[in-house]
C-alpha cells in the first residue's frame, strides 16, 4: 500500500504528444529521481482543443514496460467517462504490466465540455457525486470478493467475476482528487492518498477541512497521503521549487505532483531541481541540516570553507563566477554569460552552474546567487564576501 512516510515528487507529464517524445520525457523521468509519473484523462488539447491527445490507460500501458521504479497512474480518472469495472480493469491490467506500481487516481468527473464533444452524459454536481460513492463501493467490491452482486441506483453488477486482482494487496492505493463537502468525506472514508489543487495557502484551509471530514467518519488523520497539484509555478528557478514546496509542506502537504515543463526553457530548472533541490528536501525529510533555511549563508561561510569550493571549480566555473560577483545586483541570462564569456554552448552555463551550486551544496552553503527566468545575480554582500575568500 501507500508509504507514509517520505514525500513523494512526481511528474504529470500528460498525453498530449506523440509516442516516441512520451517515452523520452519518461526515460527521463525516471532516470532524474523522481517518485512518479502520471497521465491526465481528458480527450482532447489543454490549450487548443485540436492538439493530438492519447487515451490516458492506453499510453500509460504502453510506457510501463520502460519503467522499473516510477509509480504510476492517471491524474485523476473521471468516473463518468467509462463503466466503473471498466475502469478498474484497466487500471489493474496497468498494475500487472508494471509489476505492482499502479496508483488508482479517480474523480466524479467536472469538464461539460468534453461530455457534450463525445457524447456522454453530463449529470448534475450531485449526481456525479452520488455515482461517484456508488463506484467507489464496487472498486472496493471487486477487489475484495470472489463474485460481486451490486444494486446501485446507478450502477448494477449480478454475480459478476473479477479476475486478475490488483499486484498490489489488498487493493490498488487509491487516489481521489476534490475538494467538496461531500467529495473530502468520501475521500476519508475510502482513499489512501488525496489531492488538492490551490496554492499553499489554498492548500492550507482545504487540508483542515480535510482533517474535520476524517474526524466525521472516524479516521485517524495522519493515515491518509496529502498531496498537491501546484497552482503556483514550481518551475520559475530552483530557488521557487524549493520555496514552493516549503510552503506546501508548512500547509500540511505531503506530496507534490506538478507539469512537465510547458515551456522549453523550464526543462533545464527540472533538471537542476532533480540534482539539486531533491536530494536537499529529501535530506531535510530524512534529519539532515540541509534545508534551505538551515544552510549557511556566504556571508556565514568561513574562509577556508570558501577557499576550499572555489578550489574545487574548474577554471570556467570560477569564470562565470567571478563574471556575477563582478557585476553585482546584475541579472545574467544563460545566452549572456554564453556571448561575454566565450563558452561554446549554452547548456555548458547551465551545468557550470548546477556543478557549483553541488559544491557550495556539499560544503553546507546554500548558493551565493539567485536564479530567476531572467537569469543569474549576485547581491553585493555575496560578491564582496566571495572576493575576500580570494575569488578572482
């Protein structure tokens, strides 16, 4: 079942591209570190309607033989697209084909849209609430019982089979995302991990709204995940990854599940954040002064710390080093320290960087510069500290 312990960080990569760039951005995944990755279940394009879009448990069992580690699973499936024990089917199928990795993410279904294009039936709020308790009762029917019998207002089953069970036992984990009365009730009753979308403070009202729907129906709180998807841009710099999930974690979340990049120049600050900002929330996680707030300064930094770092950079890290500390209170893109300083290729900045970041990170300093969209900058306190250490 769900390990409630350590924070999970995954990837929500979506369907909405072809096979061979799917499978990339999952090797990907996966060999980055993170925890999971997970489909969407809509039918057509999240900006423009005609963009090519996969069905959802179609593609996530055709990535799952490339994986070995990812959990995996749709964020969230909406009941009102497919038959319950259809939906469980395939779920399961996945959980076989990935040898027990499957998350079974579920919702009561939301975008009228998407009904009226294909033809399904669009209930009213409460309705779509009352078939959703009903699925919930036969996915844990299923799993439970040799042969299920189900008399729903909207649902029937008579004696029906249900073989293979889930790899996973005694049932798939189930994720249930909403933020409803009715929905936080049904989520204490019956899930394993639950997921909000909201900013932190968002986050923060819902998660104790969630607590009162535990005590309601008598669960014990701390046994149920709490898990985002960010409102906020988790990818705009390191530094916002790292702050953002603070946040989140101070609201009472656990576990964050956030876009691939939606624009290219966030894709170099996933991998970043996957060297860097990983292993620091997960030391912290784990009793090890190595959160953010916890990290010396550079202005904290002792002399022979910093000498011993800089000795450790290459000559064109200490290049672009020096570039920022001589230009304090400057923002330096990528492309620029590429143009002024010379280096070949722009990706050669962006690991120059990311490996100095490494060394202030294994000393126990945080990183005397900042990092936004816009670039690099080094305060004056920063550079003036830096010099005295023998920077140059």
């Amino acid at each position: 079942m769900v390990d409630q312990g350590a924070a999970q960080y995954s990837i929500v990569l979506g369907q909405r591209m072809t096979f061979p760039e799917l499978l990339q951005k999952t090797l990907e995944t996966e060999a980055l570190g993170f925890d999971g990755l997970f489909l969407v279940d809509h039918f057509y394009g999240l900006k423009d309607l005609d963009d090519p879009t996969h069905e959802a448990y179609t593609m996530l069992a055709a990535l799952a033989p490339f994986t070995k580690r990812l959990r995996l699973g749709v964020m969230v499936a909406g009941n009102t697209y497919r038959n319950p024990a259809f939906l469980l089917k395939q779920a399961i199928t996945v959980d076989h084909i990935s040898g027990g990795r499957v998350d079974f993410g579920v919702g009561a279904g939301w975008v009228e849209r998407e009904h009226e294009a294909y033809g399904w039936h669009f209930p009213s709020a409460k309705e779509r609430v009352d078939r959703f308790q009903e699925a919930l009762e036969i996915w844990d029917a299923l799993q439970t019982n040799e042969r299920t019998t189900y008399d729903g207002r909207f649902y029937q089953l008579l004696d029906a089979p249900f073989q293979p069970k889930a790899v996973q036992q005694p049932r798939l984990p189930v994720l249930i995302g909403g933020s409803g009365d009715r929905m936080l009730r049904l989520t204490a009753k019956h899930a394993d991990i639950w997921n909000i979308v909201g900013t932190p403070e968002e986050a923060a009202k819902a998660n104790d709204r969630m607590n009162a729907a535990c005590a309601e129906v008598g669960r014990e709180p701390s046994t149920l995940v709490r898990s985002v998807s960010p409102s906020i841009n988790l990818l705009a710099s390191v530094n916002a990854f790292v702050d953002g999930v603070r946040a989140y974690q101070t609201a009472g979340i656990r576990d964050i599940y956030f876009p691939w990049p939606r624009v290219e120049v966030e894709v170099p600050v996933l991998r970043v954040v996957a060297r860097e900002a990983l292993p620091l929330l997960r030391g912290a996680e784990r009793g090890m002064d190595t959160s953010a707030t916890s990290m010396r300064t550079v202005l904290q930094v002792d002399d022979e710390t910093l000498r011993n770092i800089l000795a450790g950079a290459s000559s064109d890290q200490r290049r672009l080093l020096n570039w920022l500390a001589e230009h304090p209170e400057e923002r330096f893109d990528g492309q620029t320290l590429q143009r002024v300083l010379g280096i070949d290729q722009h990706r050669d900045v962006t690991v120059g960087m990311a490996t100095l970041g490494k060394l202030f990170l294994d000393a126990g300093a945080a990183r005397p510069w900042s990092e936004a969209q816009r670039g690099y900058l080094i305060t004056s306190e920063a550079a003036k500290r830096l010099k005295a250490a023998g920077l140059k």
